[in-house]
C-alpha cells in the first residue's frame, strides 16, 4: 500500500498481516480524496480506526495540519505508529489507545474539534452505525465537517436528525457514505 498524492506520494506503508485490519484499497482512496477535494488542506482529520492510518496519512500528505488516530490493538497501533514515523509526521499526529466510541467521548471532553472524520470500521461490525451516531451527539465536528463512512455495500447508515447524507458513492462491495451537518429547517 503506499500514500496515493501529495507530498509524501509514492511512500510505502507497513500493512498488519492478516484479516484483523482490511485497508482502504488505492483505488477507493483516491475516489475519497477526489471527493473532498480542497476541504482536506488545512483540515484537522481523525481517523477513527486507524489500522494502518492510510486514510489519515493520505490526509496529511494532501495538506491536513493534523491528523488523530484512534487504535485498540497494540500490534496494529505498533505498525500505525513506524507509518506515522516513515512519513516524519509525529508532530503533527496523535495516536490514541482503546475503543473507537470510548475515544470519541474522551476526545470530546478534551475540547478536540474536527473538520474530517473517518470512519472505517470492520465491516462484520455495527460499529460504522453506532460510531455515527455517537459523532452525531458530539460537539467534535464544526458545522462544515465531513463525515466519510466507509461500509460494505449492502450496509445502510442511517442519519441522526442532526446529520445528513451528502451522497453515496458505491466501488465493488464498498460504498463511502459522505456525511454533513443537517441544514437547519
């Protein structure tokens, strides 16, 4: 796998070995990126199940000021962790342990504030739902965040009243669900 554009393009990242973590294939990345276009320049990201961190190095290599990582699997943090070194962006990222909602609750307490979020969960999981919602009842989004959800294709995600789909875009048996803040009515 390696960083699609940018400043860092063409860089390789280490992959965790087996099935635990399924990373963001080039290909969709790129559609991602395509997609948010010029909100990523500037952008504070957070990556909300790190594994490798692709989706939040692409980031930061397209211009992102900084980018948080969320990881519970020490082996896989240990890999997410030497891509985030490879890159040199230490300084401008953050690692953090544990469950991806108990994450987000203590990010909330400490005030963080995103412009992207990322949310790329094990598809076998209702982690991709929950985690929208738990974002939904935050103050961890600005009124133009973007929410980037990526589920299997057959998934639904399914929007709190404060939150709507900007649109939906299928790639094989992915589709990436972009999320904004409700218009107020």
């Amino acid at each position: 796998m390696r960083i699609v554009a940018g400043e860092a393009r063409g860089a390789r990242l280490k992959v965790p070995a087996g099935r635990e973590v399924r990373p963001t294939s080039d290909r969709v990345r790129e559609a991602i990126f395509s997609s948010l276009g010029q909100s990523v320049r500037d952008a504070s990201v957070l990556d909300l199940f790190g594994g490798s961190g692709a989706l939040g190095l692409e980031a930061m290599s397209r211009g992102a000021t900084g980018a948080v990582f969320v990881e519970r699997s020490e082996m896989i943090r240990k890999i997410l962790e030497a891509n985030i070194a490879i890159l040199r962006y230490q300084k401008s990222t953050r690692v953090v342990s544990g469950d991806a909602l108990g994450a987000l609750r203590r990010l909330g307490d400490e005030k963080e504030r995103f412009d992207i979020v990322f949310v790329d969960p094990p598809y076998a999981s209702d982690l991709a739902q929950r985690a929208v919602e738990e974002l939904a009842a935050s103050d961890l989004m600005t009124p133009l965040s973007i929410i980037v959800v990526e589920h299997k294709r057959s998934q639904t995600i399914h929007c709190p009243k404060s939150l709507q789909v900007s649109t939906t875009k299928r790639y094989g048996d992915t589709s990436i669900t972009y999320l904004r803040q409700a218009e107020p009515t």
